[in-house]
C-alpha cells in the first residue's frame, strides 16, 4: 500500500467503563469506497467521529495523510446520521449546501460567483435544485440526506467520511447515492461509509473494515468476506464484550468519562 489515506494505532475509545473501541489498528487506501461494518454497538459510527475529532480518543490516535486532521481538515467531508441532524433548524436547502463553501472560505466571507456556481452544480447533482427554496423540516428523509450529500460535495474534498448514507432512505435515492459514488471514485475521491446491509456490501465496497468493538478484519472485500469473518464478526457479540471487560479490569485501564 502507498501512504495510507487513514490509518488507526491501538485507537481505544472507552464511553464510562463500557468500551466502544477496542485497540484498533489498520491502515485504509485511498481512491477506494470502503465499507465499515459491524453489529449494532459495535463502534462504527465512533470509529469516524475519532476520525473526525468529534470523539476523543481514550488512547491511540488516528492520522489522516498521514497528518494530524486538523493540518488536512479542509480535504475532508463529513456526512453525520439523519439523527444527529436537528431538521427543524430554520435552514433552506440552499443554505445548508453554501455551508459547505463556508468551510472552505471561512465563516464570514462572502460568497463569491464561483461558490454559488458549485452549490447550484452540487444540487444538481443530487437531482434537488428544485427544491432549493426549500425549508430542510418540509424534505423527506430521502430528501434530506441528498441535501447532506450535497453540502459535502459543495465543500470539494478529497475524502469523504459517511456515517449509514442508506439509512431510512428510499429506492430511488439509494440508486442515486450509489451512482454519485462511482462518479466520485472515478474522479479519485476515497469514500469511508458505514454501512449495515450484508447482501450489498460486496458490490458496494472495494475494501472492508470489519468491527467487532475490536477490529475484526481489514482488506480488499474479495479477501476478508468470507463466512468465517462474518462469524467471527457478527457472531460474537456478548463474548467479545466480556473479554474486553476482563482486559480492562487486568490492566486497571484509565477510563475517560463523557
């Protein structure tokens, strides 16, 4: 592998006395759609928020080009959970996509011509010009996460980190998302979504992080979706758990509380 485009060093992350993340190694490639997967509880969604410096590490760290996040921030695009998102935020579409420009200018700049050019490009792009009027509490679910979508392309980043894209969304819009993300590999972007549904992550993903709280596997798809690894990942749950609880007792390990 060239210079990893993320990588991982004993990444543990510990909510009160119930761990979350588990001494996480692994190093990710760039220009590849890469899939993390796991069983509920299993830390994806933390894995990206400690990427994202939204989760502050109990010990480890990660590294982004091989720098701290915050020198390559601005090559980075954030996609949080439909939840996580306060929809009756007094926001038109429009202006949820120019917070994307705003990322790149800086808060109190104005937008220019060229900026306002690339929202209209990246509503376009998830079919929702037409809605760019719009106040974001009046979308649909699927509506709302293609406005998501949208602001991250309008923030023209090189690495996109999505947390369950396909979530809640409909047919129509899943066939969207999956179309935008082979055009975004094509361009040489490097995508990172979580993702939940067994039957699809072989055609949606070129390589796999497979989370059991610890890392359970790390590779090209073809090699690390086999049955044993989706056993020893899914299967054991409340075993995996229980071993940790034991490790952290041995090691009296420093807890971090939120």
């Amino acid at each position: 592998m060239s210079t990893p485009i993320i990588e991982a060093h004993n990444l543990t992350v510990v909510y009160g006395r119930k761990p979350a993340l588990w001494n996480v190694d692994f190093k990710l490639p760039e220009k590849q759609v890469i899939g993390i997967m796991g069983p509920n509880g299993s830390g994806k969604s933390t894995l990206l928020k400690s990427i994202m410096g939204v989760v502050k590490p109990t010990s480890g760290f990660t590294r982004v080009y091989d720098q701290e996040l915050e020198k390559v921030r601005h090559k980075v695009s954030y996609v949080p959970q439909r939840q996580e998102i306060d929809w009756d935020f007094p926001a038109s579409v429009w202006d949820i996509v120019a917070m994307g420009r705003y990322q790149k200018r800086g808060l109190f700049k104005k937008l220019t011509s060229e900026d306002k050019d690339i929202v209209t490009d990246s509503l376009e792009k998830v079919n929702m010009l037409g809605y760019a009027k719009r106040q974001i509490s009046q979308l649909s679910g699927g509506q709302q996460q293609r406005v998501f979508l949208a602001r991250a392309i309008a923030q023209q980043g090189d690495l996109f980190l999505m947390d369950e894209p396909f979530a809640g969304v409909d047919i129509a819009t899943e066939e969207m998302i999956i179309s935008l993300i082979k055009d975004m590999k094509d361009a040489g972007k490097t995508l990172v979504i979580v993702h939940h549904d067994l039957h699809t992550a072989q055609s949606y993903f070129d390589h796999l992080v497979l989370l059991n709280t610890r890392l359970v596997a790390c590779g090209p798809t073809s090699e690390v979706f086999t049955d044993q690894i989706l056993t020893d990942t899914y299967g054991g749950r409340l075993t995996t758990i229980a071993k940790i609880s034991q490790e952290m007792e041995n090691k009296e390990f420093p807890m971090r509380h939120k």
